[in-house]
C-alpha cells in the first residue's frame, strides 16, 4: 500500500476572530509599533489569550503573514524547518527554494545549510521591501510560531538562534509561549530588537472585563461583582469565562461564586467542575473521548465516537462557548482549550485500558486512511501498539518522497520499548531520498509565478481525478475558493480544462 504523509495544514491557520471578542487596542497599539528585524515574545501561563490577541491584530490591520501553530513532533529540526519554509512560501513563492532543496535532496548536508539559504532570501526580500514600501508595519512580513513552549531539542534551539542572529530587517518574528523560550535574547534585548508581553500585560482589565461579561458572555453583572471576579482571577480571561459559563449554567449565582470558590488556586478545578456536570451524559462522553485528538474535524471525530451527527453537535458546543476553537472559518477543523482539554484528558484516563486503546486506534484509522501518518503513528504510540507505529514507520520511511528525518525517528523509538526500537534502529541512519511529484514537475507558462503551495495541493488532486466537491473536502476550504485556486492553476501552467492538464502532465511524463 502507497503511503504519503501531509503536512497538517490546522498548523498554517490563522485563528478566526471570535463575535463580540474584547479588541484589547492598548496592546495592539503596541504591536502596531513593531517592525521588521524584531523579535517580539508573548508569554504567559495558558488562558490568557496570546494567540488570540495576535489574531485579533493580523485581522485589523492585515499585512503579509504567515502562521505556524506548533506541537511536539516540530523538535525534529528538518521537520520543523519543513513547515517554515511552506508557511514562508505560502505568501512569498519565492523563498526558500534552494533551502527546500537542500532537504529534499539524497545528498548529506548540514541543517545549518537551510536556515542560512533561507537567510539570505529573505535578506533579499527585505532589500526589495524597503526600497518600495513606506509605512513600517507593511514594510515587513510577520511570520508567528505559535506554541513555541513545545520545543524543547537542543539543536532546533541552535538552529533558531542562528536564525534570530542574522534575522533580517524584512521579518518580523512572533513567538508566543507559555514560558519565556530558551534562547540567547541578552543581545537583541540590548539592540533594542525585542518586545515582550507577559501575563500582567495580557490581563485583563476591570474595564475590559465589564466589556467581556455583558458582550461576549450576555451577563449583566453589578461592578462589585466583576470587581470580585476580577480580583479572584487576577484578569485570567480563561478563569473569567470559567466563572461566565458558572453563572450561566444557573446553578450558582455570584454571592456564592465569590463567595465559596476561592477563584485563586482552586478556580480551575472548581468551574471546570461546574461547567462539565451540567453537560449531558452523551456531551460529556463525546468531550471525553474526542479529548484524545490535539486538533479535530468532524470526520474524525465519527470515526472516535462512533456516530454521525458530530458536525452539528461541534457546531453546537461552540456556539455554547465550551472551549471549543475553530481553526480555520469555515468551521471544519477545532481544538479545545488547553486546560479544558487536560482536564478532559485526565477523565480519559480514567476510562478502561481497552476503551482507551479502541478509541486511540479508532482515530489511527482515520488519520492513516485520510493521509496523515504521522499524526498515526502518534495515536498508535499513545495506546501501546508497538507494531502498528512500527509498521508505519517503517512503510513511511520506505516511500521515495519521504521527509522523516533522525530526529523525528529518534523521538519515535524513545517513545518504543528497547526491545522494540531496535527494529527501527537502521533507519535512524539511514538516507531518505526523493523523487520529484507531479507538482514539482509541472511546467509553467514563459513568465508565470511559482505555484503556491495550495495551488500545488490542488493540481495533485485534480490530476488524481477528484471532482471539485471532494477536492474542497479533503484540503478543508470551500467550493468558492477552490474555484479561485483553480482559475489560477489553469493560468499559471496554460490550460483551459482538466483534460488539458492531464493531458500536459502525461506529455511531460513521457
């Protein structure tokens, strides 16, 4: 069986702005005053709202950007690295061309290769930039990295110091975290070349959290009460919803809410308490089991929780402001918050070792059968099924168009049991090489742009004879854009139809 793996493209998402959401000006104000050969830090515990006031300014004041969210399995530098240069080359075609190369190709090379390749395109961009751009926060592309807490490997570090050493002035670096990142930062923090937010800035305010009780959660609260609320969760936004939600459910009023709760180390236990035991038995077992899977769809979660009805029960959990996130906006791909889903998962585990592995495998299944091995390999990892991540692994590591590196394979086997990783072992040294896919070889027309990346998942599906339904479907965008991206597909490679492009690719394949 032929396997390929995706990148997983929830990754490259810019969070949606949610209806009635606090627009927090003073720190976006600050944002504002940014520019480019920044680097700007927002680190605070999660709940407080980092990702979603970068969101909430890439929306007001639009410019070139790129969006990463990361997890885990970005600790293998080549991995990594992989995803920058597709977020980068989402926006500009042109960067990181020759840096892709470098990882593509069979010969030995030192990731270091990358990262300077990489460099010096975008030093060149920011040339071009400069020279025709006026206004400071235009004159530079934002690229955010999402999450950076979850990188930990010593050398990818090393490799985004190097990267923070010679930064360009045409790039402006976002990183939010829920703990100040390991890197070298007394320099640029001496040039003047960092901004930072911590969770005192992203706190909220006693006006804001007025403006986000009677806005965004439709309670008319007396300023005694906010005030409390305010002082009990230290303008946590997360605490501030839990205690929303409490009130809500209609269960507690707000004498006994501030009264009884403590709203300080024990907040989070108490209302995740409050808002779960009002839920159904059937809510509360899809929360549950669905709480396995970092990010979700519909499709994916069926297949968990055995049903068919999960689109319109997503759709509903989301309107009832249950930490569900949409990652994209057309609400096909979401995430619970953080601390919701730890406290999902703790119930998790408190399901029966078999239940537990039926619902990791139900979830494997799906993500093998939709194309994302990686993300099965994991599922199978979680739930002890040595063989089957074995399996994967070694069938993914065996196709020509492999992108797996050492570090990627070694995180695997550390998760193996010795016994069982030394069935991997050789292929920690092995080389992966590539052949070029339809879309590397497709030949433009004289003066043509770069296909984008999209453009390039969208020619493979077409050429693989999915209608446009199913091809809207499996890239989760709607029919409309698809048919933009389409458009300019045929313009860019010199076309009129399908048939013309299967056409054209069977000529140059022969």
């Amino acid at each position: 069986m032929l396997l390929k793996t995706k990148l997983l493209k929830t990754r490259f998402y810019l969070p949606p702005l949610r209806k009635h959401s606090v627009f927090r000006s003073s720190l976006i104000d600050k944002l504002n005053l940014s520019s480019g050969g920044e680097l700007i830090i927002i680190t605070a515990p999660a709940g407080y709202g980092k990702s979603t006031l970068v969101s909430q300014w890439l929306h007001h004041f639009p410019h070139t950007f790129a969006w990463l969210t990361l997890d885990s399995s970005h600790n293998a530098p080549l991995q990594f690295w992989r995803y920058i240069l597709n977020a980068l080359q989402s926006i500009q075609p042109s960067v990181g061309i020759e840096a892709k190369q470098f990882i593509e190709q069979s010969e030995a090379f030192q990731v270091s290769d990358v990262v300077v390749s990489l460099l010096n395109d975008l030093d060149q961009l920011s040339s071009y930039n400069e020279a025709n751009v006026n206004d400071t926060l235009n004159s530079a592309i934002t690229l955010v990295l999402d999450d950076f807490h979850l990188l930990e490997n010593k050398q990818l570090l090393s490799l985004i110091n190097l990267f923070l050493d010679h930064q360009p002035s045409g790039i402006r670096l976002i990183i939010t975290s829920r703990e100040a990142p390991p890197l070298a930062l007394a320099k640029r923090r001496a040039n003047n070349q960092l901004v930072t937010f911590t969770s005192k800035d992203l706190a909220f305010s006693f006006k804001e959290s007025q403006q986000f009780f009677s806005e965004a959660m439709a309670l008319e609260l007396e300023e005694s009460t906010v005030n409390n609320l305010l002082k009990g969760t230290e303008g946590w936004v997360a605490g501030l919803q839990l205690a929303a939600l409490s009130l809500k459910s209609g269960n507690i009023n707000t004498e006994e809410l501030v009264k009884n709760t403590g709203l300080d180390r024990h907040i989070e236990d108490y209302l995740f308490e409050e808002v779960f035991t009002h839920q159904t038995e059937m809510v509360q077992s899809f929360l549950i089991k669905t709480s396995l899977a970092p990010r979700f769809c519909a499709g994916l979660t069926n297949k968990i929780t055995e049903s068919d009805n999960s689109q319109a029960l997503l759709l509903k959990l989301e309107q009832a402001n249950l930490f569900l996130v949409p990652l994209d906006n057309h609400r096909t791909w979401y995430r619970y918050h953080d601390l919701f889903r730890q406290f999902l998962l703790q119930r998790f585990q408190q399901l029966s070792s078999e239940s537990q592995q039926n619902y990791h495998t139900y979830a494997a299944d799906w993500y093998e059968q939709s194309g994302y091995i990686e993300e099965a390999i994991e599922q199978h990892l979680m739930c002890n099924r040595w063989h089957s991540a074995i399996v994967l692994i070694q069938t993914l590591t065996s196709e020509a168009d492999s992108r797996i590196d050492s570090a990627q394979l070694e995180r695997w086997s550390d998760c193996l049991p010795p016994s069982e990783a030394a069935s991997i072992a050789p292929l920690l040294s092995a080389e992966l090489t590539s052949t070029p896919s339809v879309t590397e070889t497709a030949t433009l027309i004289q003066g043509a742009e770069p296909l984008t990346q999209r453009e390039k998942e969208v020619l493979t599906q077409v050429t693989q004879g999915h209608p446009n339904k199913i091809i809207a479907e499996k890239l989760h965008i709607s029919l409309n854009t698809l048919k933009v991206h389409i458009r300019n597909l045929y313009g860019k490679i010199g076309v009129e139809n399908r048939t013309q492009i299967l056409v054209k690719m069977n000529q140059q394949e022969n």
